[in-house]
C-alpha cells in the first residue's frame, strides 16, 4: 500500500484489502443518502459524480455499519474516526446516525456539534436546519475506553464547532479545511502517523494531513473528484494560512487546574448577588485570554 496517495474504488471493498492496525486516525463525511431528490434554497440537489446517493434507509445505515467496522479492523488500538454526519428527515420519519453508530465496534467518546451557521432548507417544517453532528469515535487500548487526555490548549476550543462549509468546490458537500486540520493537530498533537479518508471526495482532509506533516491516504470511487484532489495536494501550500489561522487558536495561558491552584476564575459563579450579566461578561473575557492570547 503506498502511502500519500488516493485510491479510486469502492470504499467498503478498497478498506477489506487493508491489513490490521495500519491506520492512526480517520476523518471523514460519507453520502448522507439524500436520495439525489432533497434540495433547498441554499442547495441544490446532491449529486456526485459517479455514486448513486439512492438507497433504503436499512441499505444504507447497515453499508455504513460494516464500513465503520472496516475502518474499526484497520485502525490502531488507542487510534480514533471522527465520522460527520447530519440528522435526516424523509416524509415526517427522523433519522439520526446514532441509530447505526450504536451497532459499531466503536465507543463513542464525544458527539461534537458543528455549526454551519446557514440552513440547506429554509422552508418551516422545522426550524432552520444549521448544525451536523461528528462523532469522536474510539479504538480502545485495552480496557481503556477512556483514553489518552487531551492538552488544555485543544480541550478548552469545546463541544460547538462555528464555521462555515467550504465553497467554490465541485464536490457538493465539501467540509472546510478548518475542521479535519482541528481534528488532526489536536488528536495527533505533534506524533507522526497515517490519516485516512475512506471517502475523501475534493481532498480537504488530505491537504490538511499534509500541511500537518502526517501521512495521508484517501478512497474515492470517483476518478473526477481524484484528479481534482490531487491537483488540490500539488497546490495545498495555497491554503496553508487557513491552517496556520486554525492552529492559532489552540493557546492557553494557563490551563483550568493551574488558575484553580491559584484562586484564579474557573467558570463557577462566585456570588450569587453579581448579575447574570457580569458573569457573562467575565465567562467570556476569560475563554478569549484562554484562546486567543
């Protein structure tokens, strides 16, 4: 298998040609199985190149099933596969990737929420559609399911994820760079290993990886999106400042257990007479110094 390259073929047959506990950490977006019909004002319907996105919910959720356990197989005791994915509707009926996430090898260690800040259907069913789910999903390291802590610097940027998708791409639904560059410099935090993505369409997850200085490797059933991929890799130094920005942000001053040593603001409110206003104002001085400074 060579390394820093992208592989054309279908992903759940390309990841049974893989040998056990080659692979560090995973990142990906899978076809959401929006039967190719679901479209809004924002965006129009979802459709890939050469993959058909029609199938039975029980088709689908049980093809993503046995690809998560694949990439189960293949990753690394201690290893991780942040898997995004979004909460569906089809004729009234909710479909939420828990329901197939639970009949995985994976523990679950974090659901994060991301918020795209724009709603792909803006009509009233509902109210506005902003936010995707990605899941921190965990290869135990023995009987650890808890596994290792993550620095203060990459811990304290939270659960809510706020940033736009990526635009002027001809995948129809890129994720920015911003996300998989956060997943891999905080979970990799600095080692050398392999980053895959089993459905890595444009290649954002693969330019970060490179950027990052990790080994990358992609699967994609669509030779279009491949070649763009790859072209994207021989150019990724153009996106290198989006990158840098993100690594910016993982600063801490002080982390919560050094500012508890020293009496220092926690979060805890300290008085119950100070207004619900200067606690707010003083939660979030204190998360920027934390991160900004």
């Amino acid at each position: 298998m060579e390394l820093n390259n992208i592989i054309c073929g279908n992903t759940l047959d390309v990841l049974r040609t893989f040998e056990d506990g080659i692979v560090d950490l995973s990142i990906t977006s899978p076809p959401y199985n929006k039967q190719e019909k679901h479209k809004g004002w924002l965006v129009k319907n979802v459709k890939y190149d050469t993959y058909k996105d029609i199938k039975t919910e029980e088709e689908y959720q049980q093809e993503q099933i046995d690809v998560l356990n694949e990439i189960y197989r293949i990753t690394k005791e201690g290893g991780s596969f942040f898997y995004n994915h979004k909460t569906r509707w089809d004729r009234g009926q909710m479909f939420h990737p828990i329901q197939w996430l639970c009949k995985t090898n994976w523990v679950i260690r974090q659901e994060i929420i991301w918020d795209r800040m724009i709603a792909a259907n803006i009509r009233g069913w509902r109210y506005w559609q902003v936010d995707e789910r990605i899941y921190w999903l965990y290869k135990p390291k023995g009987n650890n399911k808890i596994g290792e802590e993550l620095e203060s610097r990459h811990a304290l940027l939270t659960s809510i994820w706020r940033f736009a998708p990526e635009r002027n791409n001809p995948h129809p639904a890129p994720f920015p760079i911003t996300l998989p560059a956060r997943i891999i410099h905080s979970v990799m935090n600095g080692c050398d290993g392999l980053v895959l993505d089993p459905y890595c369409g444009s290649g954002t997850t693969l330019v970060a990886a490179k950027l990052l200085n990790k080994n990358y490797l992609g699967i994609d059933i669509s030779s279009e999106y491949i070649d763009f991929a790859v072209r994207r890799l021989s150019n990724a130094s153009s996106e290198k400042q989006i990158v840098d920005e993100e690594l910016q942000r993982h600063v801490v001053q002080k982390t919560f257990q050094q500012r508890k040593e020293k009496g220092e603001f926690t979060g805890r409110f300290k008085s119950d007479a100070v207004s619900d206003n200067t606690i707010v104002a003083s939660q979030q001085k204190s998360l920027e110094l934390d991160l900004f400074c």
